[in-house]
C-alpha cells in the first residue's frame, strides 16, 4: 500500500501563486512515476502533469504548461506543484497520484484550489 497525503490547497485571487505538496509513504520502492490530475465540478478528472520519478521526460498539459512546474524532494518522497499566474478556470481538486511497477494506481484524498475572479 502507498498513501499519498497533499497540502497546499487554498483560495487565491487571480494571477496568485500556490504551492501543493504530496508526500508518499509505504509502499514506495517500486514507483516509477508521480503527477497530478484534477476535477473541476461537474467534470472528468483531468491529467495535469507528471514525471518519472527514475529521471526522464517530465509532461503537461496544454493548459498549465508555462504556469505550473513539477518538482521533487527524492529523500522526503515528496512531490509539489508550483502553480502560477492561476487562473479562475484551474478552480478545482487536485489530486496526487502515483504509478507503479506492475499496473497499480494509488491516489491521494485531493486538494481544493479555488482560484476568484
């Protein structure tokens, strides 16, 4: 089992900045990759950006690229999600989400950003 426990979330004005953070625990040895997703309300969840977590290509989607970064704490098995130049529409929960060796999933319990015009 891996848990996976976000922070970070608040409300911010648009144009804000917000910083989440994800720290992993248990079962960890065999992730390969993390990112974050989100869900707006009334819609899918949504892919926001990931990386693997071995080194490679880091990826996001069209609509953050450019304002949002991925980065890592390799000894605290934490990932965070700078966010910037936020906008009303990335109002949403955002989830923290990891991948592993053999096709499993875990997810966190998400973090509401709430973005006001």
């Amino acid at each position: 089992q891996v848990q996976l426990v976000e922070s970070g979330g608040g409300l911010v004005q648009a144009g804000g900045s917000l910083r989440l953070s994800c720290a992993a625990s248990g079962r960890t040895f065999d992730m390969y990759r993390m990112g974050w997703y989100r869900q707006a309300p009334g819609k899918e969840r949504e892919f926001v950006t990931s990386f693997n977590w071995g080194g490679g290509s880091t990826i996001y989607s069209d609509s953050v690229k450019g304002r949002f970064t991925i980065s890592r704490d390799n000894a605290k098995n934490t990932v965070y999600l700078q966010m910037n130049s936020l906008k009303p529409e990335d109002t949403a929960m955002y989830y923290c989400n990891s991948g592993h060796y053999g096709g499993l999933n875990y997810w966190g319990q998400g973090t509401q950003v709430t973005v006001s015009s």
